[in-house]
C-alpha cells in the first residue's frame, strides 16, 4: 500500500511511495507525531538522479525487517534536497561538523523539535567493507536517544552553537580590489592540471564557476595562463566520457583526472553553467569545437529535457533498468553492426577496443584531438567530421530504442532561470532563432506560473501535477531577476526589464537584512527552521547571496547610481580573504567582484529593436566578449532605467551610447565605430 510520498510533487519522493517505511513528507505533521510520541526523526534526504540513493533504497527501505525497525524506532521524513535546499543546507552541516564529510543519501537523526544529534550518508544493508550495517547503526541511535539523554543534550547544544556561530554576520577581511582577484587566480593556477585540463584531484567536478572567473581575468589582464586555464579545460571535458558524445550534454563529475569515466547523472545546473562557460569561450576563442560541443549541449537540452509547457527538467538519472551508465555505453560489436562501413573510422575516434574501458564496455571519448585522429587515419578533418556526425546520429537513432534513465521533470525556478540566461547569451552571440524561441518561450513560463503579482518567486512547478509548489528561495529569485535582464538583452524588449526588476525588489524586501547587511536563503515570512540559512560558498550552483550581489550591482548600473556598489563591496568585505585563499570556492563571487571593482561597459541601445540598424548594433556588442557588459533599450518606449533617459536617436537612426564608470562616450550610428569603442581597453587601476 502506497505512503503518504504517493501525492507529493516531487519524483523522488514517489521513488519511495511504495516503500514499506511509514515515510512523511517534510512538515508539521511529522514533528508533531515525534513530540507527542517523544520518538526522534530519522531523516532521509536525496535527489533523482542520485546513485547511491537508489542502492540505499533497494538496499534497506525497501526492505520489509529495516522498514519495520525504522518505523518502530523513529518517526521518518524523506526530503527532495531540490525542493528544499533550506533543509538539506542546515542537516548537512551538521553532518559535516560531525563526522568530517557529507554526501547523499544524507540520513540525519533529529529529536521532536528538529536539532540533529548524529549524521552520515551511506550505509549499506549489512556490515561490508569496514561500513556497519544501517540496522546497526539506526539501533544504536535509537538506543542512544532513549538511554543517553545527557548526551544528546550536549550534541545538540553544540549543534546549535555551531549554527549560531555561521549564521552571525562576519566583518571584514579584508578589501575587495584587483589584487584579490590576482591573488585568486594565482591560487587557481596552483591546482591547474596542465595534462589533463580542470584542477587536480579526482573525483573531478567541472568547477564551471572557476573556469569562467579565468576567462574573465584573462579578459580583464591579458593573462595568457588564464585562458589556456578555461579553454583547455573545456574541450578536455568535452572530448572526455564526462561529455555525451552521441547525444550531448554534460554528467554531474568524473570519476577519475582523465575526464573518462562519468557519474552519469546529467544536471540541468551543470549544463546552464557550462553553455554559458562555452558561448563566452567561442567569443573570445572563435574554436569551433567549443562551439560543437556548446550546441550539441543545447540540442540535448532540446530533446531530452524540454517539456510541453516550455520548462526544463531537472535531471537525467544515472541508471537505466537498475545499471548505472547502461543507457550511454557500447561495445565495439554494437558499432560494428550499426556503423557498417564507418565502423572502423569511427572505432578509430572514440577509441572503442574489444573488452572497453568501463566494465567490458566502451564509453566513448575523444582521447586526442579530432585533427590528430584525421592525420592518423589519412582523413581530411572535414571527411572525419562528416563520418563523425552520421556516425553519431545513426547511434543516437539505436540507442533511443534503448530504456531510458529516470526523468525528474520537476521545474525548478532556479535552475530554469540558469539556462534560460545561458540559452539568451547563445541566442544573442550566434543570432540562432531556434535557440532564442527555447530561452524565451523559458523565460515566459517562469514568469507566467512562477513569479507572482508581488514579484514573489515560486520555486518548483510540478511536472506531474502542474503546480506551482513551495516559496522561491534567494536563489530562485536572483536567477530569475538575471535571467530577465538577458532576456532584455537579447530580445530588447523593455517589459523583460519591468519584469526583472520586480523580482529584483522583491528579492530585496524579503531576503536582506538591513541591519545586519545579509542576505539569506529563506525569506524573512518563510518557515521557522532551527536557523536561518546563509550559504555562501558557491557549491554545484552560485550561492545565492553572490547572484543577489550580481542583480543589485546591475540594477546599479542600469539606474546610474555609483553608490550602489558600495553595499556588495562591504558584504564581500568578510569574504575577502576566504575568496583569496580558496577561490573554488567562491568562483562565482569573483566575477561578481571584478563587476563591483570594474564597473559595467553599460550599452544603450535606442530605436526600434526590430529595425536594422538596431539589429546590427546589437550584432556588434555580441561580436564581443565583455564580462561586464550591461545592455538595456527602451524598444521605443518610455526610458525604464537611468541609462536610457536622455538618450537620443541621432537624427532618427538607430544609435548606441556605451558607457563606463557612468561616463559616456560620443554616440555612434554605425557598427564598426560601436565595435572600435568596445574594444578599447579596460583601464585597469
């Protein structure tokens, strides 16, 4: 008989509605049976597409003798750390602080009024490999909770000190100016890996985040270094297994330095993050493998991840029928039979050999560079590349036979708004109508079934239900206000930039502290929890303090007012010398430090966007990477911000007023001038 996750709106909460565990969703319900029955929760948080969540789920809950021990000892919640990332941020602290590490499945134990006493991840069915069994481990806390009182008492008050302590504002340490981010950098460099691409270690994430402050302080210093940084490692990453080379798009990590063998799960975040990453690249680069490789992303999102009412899904799982990785590998047999005479070229390519790279199987990969392949082979690149392209598509056709991994098809606001902003920066630069009608036709549902009257952002909308579910988070409301602003920028549509900007101010009344000068996570009218999120390491997504930092620094920009960039550059005060030190970090943050200390090159854009002459403008800004490029137009509207009062067509025609530091130079008629005065250097101090 199914339990109460039967009806929720999440996937991976009806993962686990037919589980025998008396499962509850998050809420008042479950801790109001817990202090009435004085029992303690055991909570269970994960995602989707998790791995390791299947096999604890396979493993133990649905496992009738660990059910019934879970439901005699505890009362238990399962949480979708998507839906609330609140939840997830606080126990997961917890778990850090007491056993050195975190992870999901995430399995925390609370007493009736939420404080967490013990924590871990993974636990398998029984002892195996130095690891206690969960029954272990689930009795001995039970047991620990009943016959310990003090004890526990101790734990929890720690507990509480502790998220005391991260949650009170820090002062400064330090001064966010130029020799931060050189400091940054140099530490990036540190832990560069020039083999191989990306930073040393492994498991290796893309660290997207890291890679675009590289190509932004190559933009602003010229640093060589710095852009062999982000450029190498993108085409590694995507010559590697970590890249979908038949149907595109990015996994979650690597597990090994070679980029070869994936994680499979493939996030809709990672992906926003690392389109983004490619568009810019191409400006800067003209490669037109990272142009490959950024379209092929693209028309997977297209395909795979796009549902009937213009949202995206969040996540691909990484098994298919009960294998992780199944979906996505081949053996040299099954190229040989569906490649027929390009079988052998294609072999050649990805390196697929009898008994593979990965559990008797191949993942394909690009192991050197396709020119090298083409040389090796007495190929002409453009032979290979054509061979590769029918190759590809012939297997994409088989492998669409096979049975798919799991689809998370929840939307989630912030997510959503990552790839919308990624979608209009590719729409923008290449002038692709296909790729802007996604990002608008995006951008239109959010702001339809996802942003309220009040500028209020929901954050998920259910893609089984069709509901829009939950109060929007500081990350949810900052992505969305960004992605309308390139939604601006790409369209020239004014009304986007109405739009952003009631998400802006309502983000500001809801989620910032005046007297503290903090942002939080959870808004000032959200869920009492046992403390008040403040994430502020950028982690798989850009924290949310650092994209509301973003959004307030451009709203500056767009209204002429220098002030505005005192109030970011104080709340970085306190972040200065952990930016400097651990950049991976903070790889988000950075860039948007260089916008505090640079100030935008800020574009006017004045006429009618569909005319020619504002197209070509338009076309000019994009020839360029500008890091800190504000763009706005009135669309032959009334002026919406500050940068576009005043401002005239000169003599009717379409004309373009670039700003920087809120000084403007003479404005210009044609694109080339437009071109000539974007190019000049950034005066560096």
């Amino acid at each position: 008989m199914p339990n109460r996750l039967a009806t929720e709106s999440s996937p991976y909460l009806r993962q686990h509605a037919e589980n025998p565990v008396d499962w509850y969703p998050w809420g008042t319900e479950a801790f109001e049976r817990a202090r009435a029955e004085q029992r303690p929760i055991l909570l269970s948080v994960g995602y989707a597409a998790c791995h390791w969540c299947h096999v604890m789920a396979h493993e133990s809950f649905e496992d009738a003798d660990t059910a019934a021990l879970m439901n005699a000892l505890f009362v238990n919640v399962k949480v979708d750390r998507e839906e609330r990332p609140d939840v997830d941020a606080i126990y997961m602290q917890a778990v850090q602080a007491l056993t050195g590490q975190g992870g999901w499945p995430m399995t925390v134990v609370l007493t009736p009024d939420g404080a967490p006493y013990w924590g871990g991840t993974y636990f398998p069915k029984d002892d195996r490999h130095g690891m206690p069994s969960f029954t272990r481990v689930i009795q001995a806390v039970a047991n620990a909770y009943r016959d310990q009182p003090d004890a526990i008492a101790r734990t929890t008050d720690a507990m509480r000190a502790l998220y005391a302590n991260s949650s009170r504002p820090a002062g400064p340490s330090g001064t966010v100016d130029a020799a931060l981010l050189e400091r940054a950098f140099a530490q990036l460099a540190t832990r560069y890996d020039r083999p191989l691409g990306g930073f040393t270690g492994a498991p290796k994430f893309p660290q997207t985040m890291a890679l675009d402050f590289c190509l932004r302080w190559h933009a602003r210093s010229g640093d060589a270094l710095a852009l062999e940084i982000a450029h190498r490692s993108f085409v590694a990453m995507g010559r590697g297994g970590l890249f979908d080379q038949i149907g595109g798009g990015f996994a979650r990590y690597s597990t090994d330095a070679e980029w070869l063998v994936p994680h499979f799960e493939k996030m809709l975040y990672d992906n926003a993050l690392l389109v983004r990453l490619g568009v810019h690249l191409w400006q800067v680069t003209r490669d037109e493998e990272v142009r490959r490789i950024t379209e092929a992303t693209i028309r997977w999102l297209a395909r795979e991840m796009t549902l009937a009412n213009g949202g995206f899904a969040s996540s691909l799982d990484a098994d298919s029928e009960g294998v992780e990785g199944k979906f996505y590998v081949w053996t040299a047999h099954e190229l040989d039979a569906v490649l027929g005479d390009d079988a052998a070229i294609a072999r050649a390519y990805w390196r697929v050999q009898p008994g593979g790279n990965f559990e008797g199987h191949s993942i394909l990969h690009v192991p050197v560079a396709p020119a090298l392949v083409a040389a090796r082979l007495g190929l002409p690149e453009a032979q290979l590349r054509s061979t590769i392209e029918r190759a590809s598509g012939a297997l994409l056709t088989v492998r669409e036979q096979r049975v798919r991994p799991g689809l998370d098809d929840k939307v989630l606001a912030g997510w959503n708004a990552l790839m919308a902003r990624a979608l209009a920066d590719a729409a923008r630069v290449w002038h692709d109508p296909a790729v802007r009608a996604l990002a608008v036709r995006n951008a239109t549902l959010l702001r339809d079934r996802l942003v309220n009257a009040d500028g209020r952002v929901t954050r998920v909308l259910s893609g089984t239900h069709g509901l829009s579910i939950g109060p929007g988070f500081l990350e949810d409301h900052a992505a969305v206000a960004l992605a309308f602003l390139s939604i601006h920028e790409l369209t020239l549509d004014p009304a986007w930039l109405h739009h952003a900007r009631r998400v802006a101010d309502a983000m500001r009344l809801h989620f910032f502290d005046e007297g503290t000068v903090a942002w939080y996570d959870t808004p000032s009218d959200g869920e009492v929890l046992i403390t008040r999120v403040r994430e502020l390491n950028d982690n798989a997504t850009p924290a949310g303090p650092s994209l509301a930092l973003e959004v307030m620094l451009r709203f500056g920009e767009l209204d002429g007012n220098s002030a505005a960039r005192s109030e970011p550059l104080t709340a970085m005060a306190a972040l200065a010398e952990p930016m400097s030190k651990w950049p991976n970090a903070f790889g988000y943050l950075l860039g948007v430090a260089q916008l505090a200390i640079d100030g935008a090159v800020a574009v006017a854009l004045i006429g009618d966007p569909d005319s020619a002459g504002i197209q070509a403008l338009a076309a000019a800004v994009a020839e360029q990477y500008l890091p800190t490029l504000v763009l706005a137009s009135t669309g032959g509207e009334t002026a919406s911000a500050a940068l576009l009062e005043g401002r005239a067509a000169i003599g009717g025609t379409a004309t373009a007023h670039v700003c920087r530091n809120f000084r403007c130079a003479m404005p210009v008629t044609d694109a080339a001038t437009l071109l000539q005065q974007l190019c000049t250097p950034l005066a560096v101090p």
